[in-house]
C-alpha cells in the first residue's frame, strides 16, 4: 500500500514539473536528481570498498546539468569534451595531492568519474529531450518517455510478482523473472499505442512509436539489471531508503539512464 500510495503522489507530481516548469527550474530540479543519484552511488561504491573523489565528483555533476542547460540557451561553444578533461585533470591532481593512497588512485579515479557519467550525464539528456525539438513537442516526448518505462516497470511488477516462476538473472536480481520481462513490454506497448494518441509525438507515427517502445523497454530492463549488479556488489537490497515502498532515488530511475539517451539521439536523428 505504501508504495502504491507514494506513486500517486509522485507522479502527478513529476509530470506537473515536466509540463508547467520553466526551462531553468526543469534543468535545476534535474542537476538535484543528479546529485542525490551520484550521493547514492558513491554510497554504493564505499560499500564496495571503492574510495571516491567526493568533492570533485558533485562539482562535475551539477557541471554536467549546467552543461546541458546552456546548450538550451544556444550558448554552444561550451563543449561536453572540455568537461570531460577538466575533470580528468582535477582527478589526477588529487590522487597526486595524496587524497588516495596509490593503491586505491585507480580505483578512485575510474569510479568518480563513472559515477559522474552514470548519473549526471545519463539522467541530463531529460533536458534536451524537453527543449531541444520545440516546448510542445518536447513535452509530448517526455511524456511518452515516462509513460513507457513506468508502464513497463508497473506490468512488470504486477506480474513477476504473481505469477512469476522463471529467474531472469537470478545472480544479479532473484525477484527478476522472465514472466515479468515479458509484461514489461507488453505495458511498453499498451503505453505506446495510448500516448500516441493521448499525446501524440509529432515527428513519430504510430508503428515508429511501438518500434521505439520496444527499444526504450529492453534498454529499461538492461538499466534496472545494471543498478542491481551496483546494488548487489555494494551487499544492499536498495540505493538508499529515502522513498518509502520505492527504495532509492536510483531505484527509481534506473531504467530512465539508458532510455533516455535512447530517446534522444532517435530524435536528433529524426530532427536532422
């Protein structure tokens, strides 16, 4: 009951952001998202005795979301690259400076940086598929992006949970069976076809948008394997407990940090 309860909280909630927040207040709520994310995989990799560049690491996510905000204010001669080696540069200075013991530098270095592209960048591609391709059409886009993974992850649930007997990855994720991966994208799907109508993307036909559902529902499941193998590796059953009957913030957007560039880059093709 309480996870059903904090979902009809949530998500009129999140959708209420999508569709009335100015572009800035999206993009900060975002780089927020961002960093709680990054906080709990830093939790994580402690856990896994992986020693991390704390500091270093928060100033490069809220970077990262600055970055992709001043791309939407056309101020396009700050490049992703150069933050990519800004950060590089600093990591290396502090295993230099003695922040790590030489030991653990390779470690420090490689899981602060990963931590920052998993999270930060991953989650930050939400911003262009808002504003990039118009405010309407992004908003549809969006939409149509939530509506498929929550779908997938609602069906999946409701039926690995009753009727699942067969593992999916039984290593990784015991809960995880192939029933409910198969409901997923069937609830991919369903959304599909009724977001295209409800909210229809305008540069995506209805057979596009089934196609894209599929792709967005399987890169949604690799996602949420790839949280549990962090989760399972750090010994814990959830990122962190700050939504109750949900788990983590992570937990909750796993399957959004490999759709979402998914999204995106189908849609810089399309708007070519």
């Amino acid at each position: 009951m309480t996870r059903v309860a904090v979902a009809t909280i949530l998500i009129p909630l999140t959708l209420a952001v999508v569709a009335y927040a100015p572009p800035a207040v999206y993009s900060l709520i975002i780089a927020a998202l961002s960093l709680f994310s990054l906080y709990e995989f830093f939790r994580m990799a402690e856990r896994s005795n992986c020693r991390c560049f704390k500091a270093a690491g928060y100033l490069a996510a809220g970077a990262t979301s600055l970055y992709f905000y001043l791309r939407l204010s056309g101020w396009s001669r700050f490049d992703f690259a150069y933050l990519v080696i800004i950060l590089v540069i600093v990591l290396f200075s502090l295993a230099l400076a003695g922040w790590a013991e030489i030991g653990e530098a390779i470690r420090a270095i490689s899981t602060t940086f990963f931590g920052v592209f998993y999270t930060s960048y991953l989650l930050g591609f939400l911003i262009p598929i808002r504003y990039s391709f118009g405010a309407p059409e992004g908003l549809s886009y969006v939409f149509f992006l939530l509506g498929i993974i929550w779908a997938g992850d609602s069906a999946a649930f409701a039926v690995g949970r009753n009727w699942g007997r067969t593992p999916l990855a039984p290593r990784i994720s015991p809960r995880k069976t192939v029933e409910g991966s198969f409901a997923s994208i069937g609830g991919n799907l369903t959304a599909a076809y009724l977001l295209y109508y409800l909210v229809p993307p305008s540069a995506i036909n209805l057979p596009e948008a089934l196609r894209l559902a599929v792709i967005l529902g399987v890169l949604g499941q690799m996602g949420d394997l790839a949280e549990s193998v962090l989760k399972r590796g750090a010994g814990l059953k959830d990122s962190s407990g700050i939504i109750p009957g949900h788990g983590g913030l992570l937990d909750r957007i796993d399957s959004l940090l490999f759709a979402a560039p998914a999204m995106y880059i189908y849609l810089a093709i399309k708007h070519l």
